[in-house]
C-alpha cells in the first residue's frame, strides 16, 4: 500500500524541507550545489561499551568484531561517551542534539505514548540540517522516534523529520519470536522461531514453501551449517518438517511476525510511504541483512558530487534474542557447534548462559555485515586472508559508529553492573561506545578520554557540512563540537559536565507502561507484555491473574504500577521487589557523578504510595580494563568530608539549573519560541484533519487526553503574543 506524506506542516511554518517542518531560525538556506564529506552512521541497539574489547572491555566472552575494530584503530576511539538510558530518547538526542527533557522523549516509545513523546515534526533533525548544505539522507533499519500509533504521521514519520529514503521499521521493535513457526505448531513449542535440527528434537530436512506456493527442501549435512529450519526462514520460508515438496499446507500461514525474520517493512522514496505486507520477500530474511543490503543499493545510487548521510540503524542485539545466519558468524578456528542447539529463553540450566552466546552472535553479525557494507560500496576491501582493508583517506567518507543505550542486564560484561545496566544512569546503562574514522582525523589510532555526550554529534554533522548547528538551530540545542578532537591531537576537554536522563513518557490521562517483574525487580520500562516477556519477565499488567489482590483491584484485573505490585506482594505476606527507577537522572564532571533516582512505591506505614527518592555520588573513571564504577557499594554519601559534601553541592545545584533550563511555553507547539498566528493554523489544520495525539495537545501533562481539540485552542489563545526567551544548556 502506497501513501502521499500527510501534509502536517501549515502554510507559513517557515521553509517547507520535504515534507518535514523546519521552523527556521535565520539559519542558511538549502544549498544542491554544495559538497562535503559523505556520512556513514551506523547504530548497533543495546551494545554498551562493556561488549567492547576494542575499548578494553568485553570480560571472558567477548564478542568477535574485526571489521569495527579495524575501523576503530584507523580513527578516534571516545571512551567517555554518554547516551540516554534507553534507545528513543537516546536516539533522539543523536538526531536533533537535545536532551530528554526538551524532546519529550523519556523512554523507549511505545504505542500507548502519545505524540509529546514522540520527536516533534517541528524539531531540526540531523537530515534537515544537512539538506541545507546540499546533503540527501536515508536511513536503513530501526527508526523508533516515534510512530506509527498516536501520531498523524502514522508510518510515514521519517519522512516528515526530513530523512529523503527510509527502508526499515517505524515501530522499533522486533516482534516476539514466532513459536509456531508460521502456524506448523500450534502448541508453540519453538522457542527460537525456526524448527531446530535433529540433535535439538527437531528435523534434518523439509520442504521449504515461500509465500507465493514455490518450494525448495532444504537439509543440514553436517554441523557446520545451519539447521534446516533456520535456513528456511532465513530464506524467506516456512519449513515442513521431514517433507518434500508438494501441495503448500493449508495451515502455512506468512502473516506472522517472527522477531529478526519476519518484520513489517516500511519503505519510504519520493514522498510515497509502502507498507510492506509480511507476506511479501521484502519483508522476510534476516534483519540485519535486509538493513544492510537496502544501504549498499541506497549508498551505491548516489549521484556523484551530491553529498549524502546513510544512518545504518541496526536493529540488532536487541531483544528478542534469535539466532542470525550461521554464515554471518566469524566462529573460533575449530567451532562447528550447532546455534540451534541455544536457548532462546532462560529456561533450563544452560538457558541465561545460551542467550548470552546468541546476543554475542548477534553483534559479530552486525559485524560482518557492517563489513560487508564497506565493501560493496567501495569504501574498503577485503584481503587475501577475509580480514578488512580500510583505508580511512581513500574514500571522502566519514564513519561514525556509537551505540544507543548501555547493555541490557542479562547481557553485561564483567566487570560492568548487571544490576544497573540498561534503564538506569548508571555507568553500565548509559556508556556507549563511539568510534570516528575518516579523512579529517589526525594521528589515527588513538583515544580520546574527555566527556562527549550523544547530543554532541548532531553539531558534529552540521561541523562536517560547515554548518554552526547552534546558530541553524532556532531554539536550545545541548550539543558540543566533536570535530576538533580529530583535528587537533591535543584538543582538550569540550566540556565540563555530562548529562543523562531517563524516566516516563505520556500516555493519554496520566497512564504508562504496565509493571513488568524481572527476577526481584519491578519496572515499567518495557512498552509492552510481549516486550516484558521477551526480556524475560513476567508481565503483571492488564490480564495478569493471580491470588495477590489490593483492595480497588479484583483478582485477574492486573496492576497498573510497581507501587501496586508490591502492595499485593505486601498484604500476601511476600518480599516487596525493588524498583528499577521510574525517573532516572545523571550528571558528572571530570572525576564525580551525581546520580539522583525517584520512584513511587508502596508504603506499609501509611498504607499508601509515596514517592521515594535517592541521591548518590560516586568516583568513576575509564581504566581498563578494571575501571571505577558507580556500584551500590561505592557510593559516597552521605559524605562526612566537607570537600565530598562541596562536590555534591556543586553537582547537584548543576543538575538542578539544567532541569530548569527548559521552561514551558504552552501554546507554542512548533518550538518557535513565540505563540503567534502560526501556531493557531497549525492547530486548526490538525485539530480538523486529525483531532488527535499531536505536539498541539497542551493540557498538563497528568491531564493530557491524546486529542487536539478546542481545549488546546483556548491555551494558545491565551498566551498569544507571548515570547518564550531562548535558553542555554550547560556544558
């Protein structure tokens, strides 16, 4: 199904870029003609700077990355890098160079988060920068910025932020696996997705039927490939087991997703959105190589002399976790082990172990493929022996490689917190590898220790276009230059504090994700119950019976917050969990982090909720391979030694201005600064055509009903008239 763009953006909102909405701000005017150097972006999901042994980490199991690595040692390695908690808002900040508490964006968004918290049409994006200087840009893979529910834009949102291609999946998030493997068994005993091979209980061969009725049986002759099952999905398939090939069974059904096989492919060119049906070829095959073959037919179409921007944006090793392609996998000399044979789940004994093993084989395929990538686009070449020959100052191309989020706890690598991973701003939750290679680095092969926030690589793009992102930008941005650290060996540090910054997203009337238990935690980070169970926990929202009941809450109703977990927990007699925070914020200076968590929780006292905060104040640094982290028994307060409390103070009165640098402007939903008659035509256009969730619903955020409607006019016209001073961030 093809689409026009919805035409979001009105009339006299400033200059019209696609069909996005750039709001001005005096800054240059697109420029064909210019040039610059071409920019590779590649984003590896949920792969913190613990998995790298490049940086000097990654603990006994590390895994195998020889193509990043050999990138890495032709550039800059950044081994002070902070993201977000989670990969939205940590995206986000990449792409518009802001913090969390100006985009909205707190968590991981999904389909019950309303458009606040998705990134605003209105926001200069990466892409709509670069455009001004000529540049075109395409992203290939997970988009997670917001959409498809709740937003006008619906499937066609990268379009809009400004991005001219999109191949990929709006929504983020790979589906759970497939357990009856394109309905074969009902029972949904396939844990994995695909039909194992004989030595799992599975089968040695079958017929492999596509969805147009072809068939091709498939079989596994020795250990060394992959199981039949696996081969077929991997092709596109669905695998009758111990079959040959005749009349498709009736019960083959290709309208299943099945997590990094089966996906819902958007495709975006020239303005017209395709919604890829997951019955369709384009749609089935494994992710990473659907991600990386649409950026070499992208990267390789480019007219030559026109600038360009590929952000390569794997979806990978993001749960679930699902066994890639054998070939894809860069084994030890000797390992012909079966990846069948891994569990997909945590149970059994081996269970937790073998999920380990699958997410390092999922990043080592990330791997080949990135080098695949450089390869066939002309940006490197293989040697006689496989290994990469990359050469940074052959091609005019700049490579960045970062990763979203810190690791998810059931992947940290020692000596890294499996505890404070993923979700938290703790060191494991929020360091993130950044890797830059290219023409205009000095000196290759070497580190850089100084503070870099993700932020800052939105200014980094516009400094490599010849762009002030600053001066382009008509409202706050956070970020700090990058380019002098590849220009200048000496360069010191660009900044003096780091930010992070994590918590809830808004939900129509005050909601949120529902409580999600993982071992003897609570956490309401997961978007959804399929979600909780593929990170492997157990799901207590709607739906969710049990014989733990509160008083406002009949058994089989669910729970709607932590709080509420442990209130049942607490009237049963059973051990309250602890909460992963629900509001999670950091910030640091060369030596010290100040990390202040809140959460409301349920209080045997006052038989109530109420909200419980934490301050704590660490001594960190990047040693490796041993480095200084923010573990619970290493926190320094309260601090008796005045200079320790002086420190705090310091930190904390920091944290506090940078909150409060983003006061509210209701009314002024195109991030103008000013409340005008703009404004109001943006909101009549949506509110009539729409009606919705959109960056114009401005009640409060415990109110915010998910519509666009007379309520919202009357707070513009309100404050007509009213400017909204521009603020600075501290750097």
């Amino acid at each position: 199904m093809k689409k026009t763009v919805p035409a979001l953006c009105a009339a006299g909102v400033a200059a019209l870029i696609l069909a996005g909405c750039d709001s001005g701000g005096g800054g240059s005017t697109p420029d064909d003609t210019a040039q610059g150097p071409n920019i590779l972006f590649v984003i590896m999901d949920d792969v913190g700077i613990d998995q790298m042994k490049v940086f000097g980490y990654g603990g006994q199991m590390a895994p195998i990355l020889p193509n990043i690595n050999a990138v890495a040692h032709a550039g800059v390695r950044f081994r002070n890098t902070w993201s977000m908690p989670e990969c939205s808002p940590g995206r986000a900040a990449m792409f518009v160079g802001r913090y969390p508490f100006r985009t909205g964006i707190n968590q991981a968004i999904g389909p019950q988060d309303l458009a606040t918290s998705h990134l605003s049409p209105y926001d200069i994006t990466a892409p709509k920068l670069l455009k001004r200087a000529g540049y075109e840009s395409g992203m290939f893979g997970k988009f997670h910025l917001g959409g498809p529910e709740n937003n006008q834009a619906e499937n066609s949102l990268p379009s809009v932020l400004g991005w001219d291609y999109f191949y990929g999946w709006v929504g983020g998030l790979p589906g759970s696996n497939d357990r009856t493997v394109g309905g074969y068994d009902t029972a949904g005993t396939h844990m994995c997705g695909f039909i194992p091979g004989e030595q799992s209980g599975g089968a040695k061969s079958g017929a492999c039927y596509q969805a147009d009725g072809s068939c091709t049986v498939m079989s596994r002759n020795s250990l060394a490939e992959d199981a039949a099952g696996l081969q077929c999905v991997a092709a596109g398939g669905l695998l009758v087991p111990n079959e040959t090939c005749g009349k498709p069974p009736s019960y083959l059904n290709f309208n299943i997703e099945n997590a990094y096989y089966v996906s819902p492919l958007v495709i975006i060119e020239n303005g017209k959105t395709e919604e890829v049906q997951l019955s369709d070829p384009r749609a089935r095959g494994y992710r990473t190589t659907i991600e990386t073959d649409a950026a070499i037919e992208w990267i390789k179409s480019r007219p030559a002399g026109k600038a360009w921007m590929a952000t390569v944006s794997y979806s990978a090793a993001h749960t679930p976790w699902q066994q890639p392609p054998k070939r894809l996998v860069p084994l030890a000399p000797g390992d012909i082990s079966p990846l069948d044979a891994l569990s997909c789940t945590a149970d059994g004994p081996r269970g937790a172990l073998d999920q380990r093993i699958i997410q390092d084989r999922m990043t080592e395929a990330v791997d080949t493929e990135f080098g695949r990538l450089l390869v066939e686009t002309g940006m490197a070449k293989y040697n006689e022996d496989g290994t990469l020959n990359y050469d940074p100052k052959a091609t005019n191309t700049v490579i960045v490689i970062v990763g979203d989020n810190g690791s998810l706890a059931a992947a940290v690598k020692l000596p890294f917190d499996p505890t404070r991973a993923k979700g938290t701003a703790y060191q494991t939750g929020v360091w993130d590898p950044l890797i830059i290679s290219g023409p205009q680095v000095v000196q290759p092969n070497r580190e850089v220790d100084h503070m870099v926030n993700m932020v800052d690589l939105f200014q980094f793009f516009g400094e490599l276009a010849g762009l002030d992102a600053h001066k382009e930008v008509p409202h706050t941005i956070d970020s700090v230059g990058i380019l002098p650290y590849l220009t200048d060996p000496e360069q010191g540090s660009l900044r003096t504090i780091n930010f992070t910054m994590g918590g809830l997203n808004e939900q129509a009337n005050g909601g949120r994700n529902g409580p999600c238990v993982m071992s003897t935690a609570c956490t309401v980070i997961p978007t959804s119950k399929s979600v909780c169970e593929d990170n492997m926990g157990v799901y207590w929202g709607a739906g969710y019976t049990s014989d733990l009941v509160i008083p406002t809450n009949p058994p089989g109703a669910g729970y709607a917050t932590c709080a509420d977990v442990n209130e049942a927990r607490y009237n049963k007699g059973q051990t309250m969990l602890a909460l992963v925070p629900e509001s999670t914020v950091a910030i640091r200076n060369e030596r010290y982090k100040l990390v202040v968590n809140t959460s409301v929780d349920y209080d045997p006292v006052s038989n109530g909720h109420r909200e419980v905060s934490s301050e704590e104040l660490y001594e960190i640094n990047q040693a490796a391979p041993m480095p200084l982290l923010d573990t619970e028994d290493r926190n320094l307060l309260p601090a008796t030694d005045p200079q320790l409390e002086a420190i705090r103070s310091d930190l904390r009165n920091k944290l506090d201005a940078m909150l409060a640098s983003n006061p509210a402007c209701p009314g002024d939903g195109n991030i103008d600064g000013i409340v005008n008659a703009e404004d109001l035509e943006n909101w009549r256009k949506i509110a009539h055509d729409w009606g919705l969730s959109s960056v114009y619903d401005f009640l409060t955020p415990q109110y915010r009903d998910g519509k666009t409607d007379n309520k919202d006019e009357a707070i513009i016209q309100a404050n007509l008239g009213k400017t909204c001073p521009r603020t600075y961030s501290l750097y």
